[in-house]
C-alpha cells in the first residue's frame, strides 16, 4: 500500500475522529435511547451514522463547488474552519460540560419517535466542525491532480471508519458512560479539545498563508518584474 496513502488516512481519521467525537456521543445515546429495545437501539445508531456520511459526503464532494459559486476562496474557508474548530476545541478543553449541553437537544426531543437525524446525526456526529473539517481535507493545499482522487479516497474511507466506531460506541453507550462516569468522559474531551486546538492554529496558518501571504508575495514579484527588466535594458 502507498505511503503516502497511508499518511492520509491516519491523519485524516485522527483529524476526524476528534472533531466527530463519538465517545461524547455515547452519554446523549444512552439517555434518548434508554427506554428502547437492543434491535431498536442498534437501527437507530446505524440510521444515524449513514445520515451523517450521507451529510459529509455531499458537503465533502460538493462543498467546493458552492463555495466557488458563492465566491468564496477555499483558503479564507480553510482560516474560517480553523476558527471554527478551535472555538470548538476551546469549549472541549475549558468546559466540556458546557460544549455537550449546548449539542443536547431540548426536553423533547426524547419523545420523538425517530432521533436518528436530530440530535445524533446532526450536530453529534455531522455538525459544522465536521463539515467545515471533511471540506478541507478533501480540498487540500498543494497536491496534485493525480492524486486527488487518491486523497479523497484515504479521507471517505478514513470517515467511514469513525462512524463505524461511533456505531459501535452507539450500541454499547450505556455500558461506556457507565464505565468511564464523568471525570473520565470530561478528561478525554479536554485531551482531544487540546489536539483540536492545535489542529486549528494549522489550518488558520494555512489559510493566512495561502490566502494572504502568498498573493502579496507574487504581488510583489509581478510589480517589481518590470522595473528590474526595464534597468537591464
């Protein structure tokens, strides 16, 4: 197998891994599904991560194309999703509490008959950072034509593995809150907020990058390029 192939979908499944987060997902899971059966429990969880790769899927394929229609650049998208995950990695790290309640719905929602589409698959598991997350690494900076295709291949797969997991996580939620209680489930959020964080300086560097630095620097090169070949002659 390539390893460059590889590389990308390790970092890519890291990546999403911890924006997707399902591990916070499992205490929401358990407390609407509680009164369900195991069967039902197992449809819903599965229910609920096809509508979220349906959702990153369109924006991770399309997202690009809406962008250009609306004219915006793929690199101020990449400095605003930057600024986006690290306010998400802030609340992670600082309050985990706080980002759970403010994905939880409201008093409702339990006594919907299907919670697959809302709250699980959307904001849980395909909310923006996802989204705005899964834009970027499928457009990424600097690679080739040929091998976007591969690219987005390692990121689809890389996806497709995290709500596999969250799947997963889903079914056992309730054995897994019960386990970890909540200075476990806290701990872990603040550890991957932290990463996040990170993650984001990097795409918001990226962004500035491309998006500023760069054009100054050919700016620069384009009006000085006459007057240098203008004092040869």
């Amino acid at each position: 197998m390539d390893a460059g192939f590889v590389s990308v979908f390790f970092a890519s499944f890291v990546t999403l891994f911890i924006v997707i987060d399902p591990i916070m997902v499992a205490p929401l899971f358990a407390a609407l599904t509680h009164s369900e059966t195991s069967a039902s429990q197992r449809s819903t969880a599965i229910q609920a991560a096809l509508i979220a790769a349906g959702i990153l899927f369109v924006f991770g394929f399309f997202g690009s194309f809406m962008l250009e229609h609306l004219g915006i650049d793929i690199a101020a998208f990449r400095a605003a999703g930057g600024m986006l995950l690290f306010l998400i990695g802030f609340r992670m790290f600082f309050d985990p509490d706080g980002e759970m309640e403010a994905k939880r719905p409201g008093p409702k929602a339990s006594s919907r008959d299907n919670v697959a589409f809302f709250p699980l698959a959307m904001p849980m598991l395909a909310g923006p950072g996802a989204i705005a997350t899964i834009m970027l690494l499928m457009n990424p900076q600097g690679v080739a034509a040929a091998d976007l295709m591969l690219t987005r291949t390692a990121v689809i797969l890389s996806m497709l593995l995290c709500l596999c997991i969250g799947i997963i996580i889903m079914i056992f939620s309730s054995r897994i809150a019960s386990a970890l209680g909540r200075t476990g489930m806290n701990t872990i959020s603040r550890l991957l907020g932290m990463l996040l964080m990170a993650l984001a300086v990097q795409y918001v560097f990226d962004g500035v990058r491309v998006g500023v630095l760069e054009r100054v620097q050919i700016s620069t090169l384009e009006g000085w390029m006459p007057v240098h070949v203008a004092e040869k002659s």
